[in-house]
C-alpha cells in the first residue's frame, strides 16, 4: 500500500509532455542561474503532479545547493519539502544527509534573511531524523541579533 505524502504547496498544471531527466540534469548542471530556476521550477512542478525523478537529487545537491542567488534558494526549500527522503526499505536515504548539511549551513549563513527563510522552511519538514541534528543550530539563532531571524526560530 503506496503511502501518500503532504505538501503545504499546491500548484495546477497541466500536465504535457514532461521534460527527461537528462535535460532538467542539464540545465541543473549549467552555469546560468536562470537555467537552474527554470529547470527547479519544472522539476518541482513535475513532482507534485506525480511524476518520479529521483536520479535529480544528486544533481540538485551538487550544483544547487552552493547557490547565492535568492530565488534558487527558496525554491531548494520547495523541493526539500517535496522531494521523497525514504527509500523503499523506509529508512531515510543517505542524500538526506548532504541535504541536512546544507539546511545547516542556511542556518548559519551570514544573510539574516537566509536564515530567518530557512528556520520558516523548517516548520514544514515533519521528518524528525532531519531536523533533530538541526536543534543546535536552531537554538543558537534564537539569541541571534535580527528579529526576523530570532521570531523565525521560536516557530
């Protein structure tokens, strides 16, 4: 019995003919940021219409995760929130891993705004095995010197 996940997003579309994986793989792996924000926007918009395409989580970790563009950003955490984290033997994949170290690395960003975006994100992830090693960094923002960044962490 397949188990059906939550999403605080909704978006209609249309389903046409989706895109392969090899071509969303290679506006991911440009070098042009607009690339990359189209190709996350079609994957996300792929995913929550059904679609599998887990041969792109290593792609999006490796060439989107170090972005500075705020844009791609926010729709890293879309896709976080969306994207399957169990395998089929229900224990959580091990990309999981790369994508807590970079959700950690948001949370101590030098940006308040990354921070603050990151700590709401957070809210919405109800996997504990993502979140726990988090809790430090969580609690350190909680004394941080932007109100943004501190109202966000107390969520």
């Amino acid at each position: 019995m397949a188990i059906e996940s939550n999403c605080t997003l909704l978006i209609h579309h249309d389903k046409g003919v989706p895109p392969t994986q090899d071509e969303l793989r290679v506006e991911l792996e440009s070098s042009d940021e607009q690339a990359k924000i189209r190709a996350m926007k079609t994957l996300i918009l792929w995913i929550l219409n059904g679609e599998s395409m887990p041969k792109l989580l290593m792609t999006v970790i490796r060439y989107c995760v170090t972005t500075r563009n705020h844009e791609l950003k926010k729709l890293l955490s879309l896709y976080w929130e969306i994207v399957r984290k169990y395998g089929d033997d229900n224990k959580l994949l091990p990309e999981m891993i790369l994508v807590c170290n970079a959700i950690l690395m948001d949370l101590k960003h030098p940006n308040h705004f990354i921070r603050g975006c990151t700590l709401r994100f957070l809210c919405r992830i109800k996997e504990a095995e993502i979140v726990q090693p988090l809790v430090p960094a969580i609690e350190e923002n909680l004394s941080h010197g932007d109100a943004y960044v501190r109202k966000n962490a107390v969520m």
